[in-house]
C-alpha cells in the first residue's frame, strides 16, 4: 500500500515530482486572521498532507465568519482580553484600512513602532505557518506555498 506522503511525491528522473493543491480564495470576503486560520489548517490538519498553493485579496479586519462565531461583544470579556494582548486591541475601535502580519518568530518591538500600531488601532497578528513581517491593505494579494518535507526527500 501506498503511504499518503508518497502518493503525493513521486520521483521521476531522480527529482521529487509532488502534487499541488490549488486553493483560489479571490473574492471569497474572507479577513486577514481568517486567511491565516486556513493556512493553519491546511498546514497542520489536512488528513492526506497536501502541498498547497493559494491565492486571495482579504480585508485586513473585517471577518466574514468569525464574528458570527465569536460571543457577542462584553466590555469585561474585552478587558480581559486586554489584559493578555500586549497591542491592547479593542475589536471594536480598530483601524480596519490594514493589518501589520508577524512572521512566527517576529518580535513586535524590533520590527513594529509598537507605540504608534496601539495609537492607530492597527491589528497587529502573528502567524504561526512561518514567514515574514508584512502589512496588509484590502488591496494586497496574497500567495501561499505550503509546503511538505516529505516531498523534497530523495
């Protein structure tokens, strides 16, 4: 029997030859955090491990589907939630023109001006599937490539 990682990469000619999964999210309305919640995904959680190429224009702030599925907006739950995010967001004074994007291993305070981002309500995000720091506009294209290990072992 096939194993799922090497269906997905074959060798031809001595060189890896592997698969991509094409996912197109243009025009989908979807927000920044809800792209990278995708991504997070489709890295960690997709049961044949796919490598994945993917492509969409988000709004940096304004969730499709997230709002639904949060709780309803208390200013205790709020204040709670300020007390353990160090940019102090309050979901319902940010700046939703854009969205500053840390890589994973990014440090606010040496990449940010972390002071203005707060004065500005800039959504500040870090994303755990790797990559740099980035600002984004509703204007942005994003392209993802996820990749599998496996697939580049000969």
């Amino acid at each position: 029997m096939t194993s799922v990682s090497s269906a997905a990469c074959r060798l031809l000619s001595g060189r890896p030859k592997f698969s991509i999964s094409w996912l197109d999210l243009r025009g989908s309305g979807l927000s920044a955090i809800e792209r990278l919640a995708i991504e997070e995904m489709l890295l960690r959680h997709d049961p044949l491990s796919r490598c994945w190429a993917i492509v969409g224009v988000h709004e940096p702030a304004r969730n499709k589907l997230l709002d639904v599925a949060l709780p309803p907006f208390d200013s205790n739950w709020n204040a709670t939630i300020r007390e353990h995010d160090p940019f102090g967001h309050d979901m319902h004074e940010v700046n939703r023109s854009c969205a500053i994007i840390l890589g994973i291993g990014g440090k606010p305070e040496k990449l940010i001006d972390v002071k203005s981002a707060k004065e500005d309500g800039v959504l500040v995000l870090k994303r755990f599937s790797g990559g740099g720091t980035v600002v984004v506009d509703h204007s942005s294209l994003w392209t993802t490539l996820i990749g599998r290990t496996e697939c580049y072992r000969m």
